[in-house]
C-alpha cells in the first residue's frame, strides 16, 4: 500500500487530542476533524470507550457530511477513500471485523437496535444500515407519506373531458412520454417525472396544468416551487413561456403561476431553524404539488414537505436524478427512481395501459426502450422522459453513455470528432 505523506502536527486537519484508532483514521484522511469531535463527544455523554463503536459513529457523521444518510458497516472499508490526502491509496487501516463490529455497536448504549429499539439513543442500526437516528425518522417520514399516498385514490375528474384534454394537449405520435407523465399525474397522488436536459420537463409540466385545470369542474389550486431562489424563477419563467405558446395555439388560457422556495411554500417560524408554520397539524391549501429540480432537495427539506402536503393532494416531483445533487444529507430524487416497486401499483399500470397503449408499448417508436422498462418504472410511480428536444445526434449520445456509466461508448465518441 501507498504511505500516506506525512503531515504537521499542528495541520487543522488532524483532532490532535483524538485516541487510538480515531487518530489513525484521522491521519489517513478518512475521518475528518468534526467527525472525530462528534464522536469523541457522544462517547464522552453516553460513557462509551469502546473504539469499534466510536469509529462507526464518526463514519457515520462523515458519511452525513458527504451527502449520505447511512453507511453499512460491512461494505464501508471497501468503499470510502480519503479526504484532502495527497495519495491514492489508504494505508493499511484496522479496520474492524464486521460480525464483531455489528455486535459491539448493538450493544452500545448509544445505538438503538431496529425498528423499536430505544428512540432517546442518537444512532440506530436498521439490519446492517446504521444512522443518526434523526435521518432514520426522517426517512421514515418519507416511506409512510409515500405509503399512505399509494394506497390513496386521486379526486375523480370527467373522464370524456380528460381524454380530449389529454388528445389536444399532446398531440405527437406514439410513444409520446410527456404525454404518458401527465396521465400518469393525472392518475396518481405521487408521481415522478425523471429526464435530463432537454427532455421537455417544463413543458410537460405546463401542459400537465392545463390538463389538470380542464378536467375538473372546480379548478384545482396548484403550486409551483423549487429547492432555491434561481431555480423557482426558472420554473415560473418556463412555465410562463409554455403557457403563452399554449395561448397562443389556442390549446389552452392558463392563468398567471408565481413559483416560489420551498422554504416560503412551507413557511418559516419564528424562532426556528428545521420546522415550517405548514406541517401535518396545519397543511398546505394547495390541491397539487409541483416541485422542479427534486434531486436537489435534501431528506430533511422532502419529509417536511410530504408532511405539509394534504393526503389527497397530488405531488409531481421533476427532476433529472443523475445531476444536481442535494447540497444537504440524502439523494431522494434518486431513491424514489430506483426503489422496488410498490405494493398495488399494478392496477395504477392497468388504467394508464387501457388509456394510452401505444404509449407503453413503443414497437419501433423507440428500439432501446422496452415496454417491460416502462411499466417497470410506473410500478414505482416514475415517468422517465426519454427523448430529446434541445439536441440530439453525438451530443446526446454522449449525455445518456456518461449517465449510464458506459466508458468505452463515450471515449469512443469524444475520439470520433463529430459535432
């Protein structure tokens, strides 16, 4: 192994007081000085010495530090690397032995063990996850809203007037995926819209609007936000410009929709800096939900939101879940796109396939997508937007072989000299 080059004794990055193994990882440029403080700090209260149990907790603060929720102990030595440490390889680390290291953390009085074990512990082992245990309930926030919504029906709306809605708004010939996201939307209290640049997100979810607006008697309130300032006033303009195309081709007169932060969506309150005068004892007014750029929102921003938003509410998460990760703990936007599928999502399937057959089933339409992908993705409630409108040809070739990983398809491509 590489010898990691050593630093001053008075380098910042170095806990000069951490003990034994907290140190080695330390030095190595694993952990860093805040995860060593908080562990050595947490031992300190819970009376716990032994190092096993200090080390995970402190990988466990960093893995939060670096955007992940959990880290798994038996995969962890295998998967992290070091931090602002000049080589490229990790010296040789004691690194503990798994079976032993799941022991000694479940019976530390600072871990509560499962589902039900202790809720006033700060960590928690869920089989061979562990967590800050904040995160844990957070994420837990998520599955039961998202629960809750799947076993739920949306509000009924005239079934004539959707599809003639839907026929005139989206007019291209099968496979027509916008059009399959709006029904989806449509037929759902959850659904996500996936896509990257250039996939028509905005204009699906302008005409996802009007759709939703000319099949109810009463028109639904909706809202409109986004994780930050710039990216709620690119909403708002988009939807504004797909708005006035609409108005101008006569498909439809939509009203004026000002996006806001979720931040101001939910509403701060005084004298706090996680909760939001809208949460499940006082809930947004709103009939549906759209939020943009979802891959950007944390864990914590998501379980706020679910909670805020009525249960028979719609909610319309859009986003690209290759791109544009949170800047806080979690990558939800790209959990919900790959979670199993759920329980009952078959008679969710069975609707939009009566409605829209040739949509699900692109013969020709589109050799790389089979039908099996589509329904596989709507059994998680995902709408994936597959073709591109901004451009095409080498460049979006390029785009979909570094999203799916494929190195030699893109070497090949940079080498080939097309444009």
């Amino acid at each position: 192994m590489t010898e990691v080059v050593a630093v001053d004794a008075f380098d910042v990055r170095l806990a000069r007081r951490a003990p034994g193994v907290l140190a080695e990882f330390n030095a190595a440029g694993v952990l860093g000085v805040a995860d060593v403080h908080v562990a050595q700090t947490l031992g300190r209260l819970g009376e716990e010495t032994d190092d096993r149990v200090l080390l995970a907790i402190a990988l466990t603060v960093r893995a939060v530090r670096l955007g992940s929720v959990c880290i798994d102990l038996g995969e962890v030595s295998a998967t992290v690397s070091a931090e602002g440490v000049d080589s490229v390889e990790l010296p040789d680390l004691p690194w503990p032995d798994p079976t032993e290291w799941y022991a000694a953390c479940r019976a530390s009085s600072l871990v509560a063990d499962g589902i039900g074990g202790d809720a006033s512990r700060p960590l928690r082992l869920i089989d061979e996850l562990l967590y800050l245990d904040r995160y844990w309930r957070q994420e837990e926030v998520v599955r039961a809203e998202l629960d809750l919504r799947a076993t739920g029906a949306p509000p009924s709306f005239d079934d004539a007037r959707f599809a003639a809605a839907l026929g005139r708004l989206f007019p291209e010939p099968a496979p027509d995926y916008q059009r399959l996201a709006a029904a989806a939307c449509a037929s759902g209290l959850v659904t996500v819209i996936a896509g990257g640049p250039g996939t028509g997100k905005t204009t699906t979810v302008a005409r996802l609007i009007a759709l939703l607006m000319d099949s109810f008697d009463t028109v639904p309130r909706i809202a409109l936000a986004a994780p930050t300032g710039k990216a709620a006033a690119r909403l708002q303009e988009a939807v504004a410009h797909e708005s006035e195309s609409l108005r101008a081709a006569g498909l439809a007169d939509l009203p004026v929709l000002s996006a806001s932060t979720l931040h101001r969506l939910l509403g701060w309150r005084p004298g706090s800096q996680s909760r939001f005068r809208h949460d499940r004892t006082n809930r947004l007014p709103y009939d549906v939900v759209i939020v943009d750029e979802t891959s950007m929102v944390s864990l914590t921003m998501m379980s706020r939101l679910l909670e805020a938003v009525r249960p028979d509410a719609r909610v319309v998460l859009v986003g690209d879940p290759d791109q544009l990760a949170s800047v806080e703990a979690g990558a939800v936007l790209g959990d919900l796109a790959h979670r199993p599928a759920r329980a009952g999502s078959d008679a969710r399937l069975a609707t939009l396939t009566d409605a829209l057959p040739a949509d699900l089933h692109p013969t020709g339409g589109n050799p790389e997508v089979s039908a099996d992908d589509i329904a596989a993705d709507l059994r998680r409630d995902v709408v994936r937007l597959r073709k591109q409108y901004r451009f095409g040809g080498v460049i979006g070739e390029l785009a979909a072989a570094i999203r799916v990983g494929d190195q030699e398809k893109v070497v090949s491509l940079l080498h080939g000299g097309s444009k």
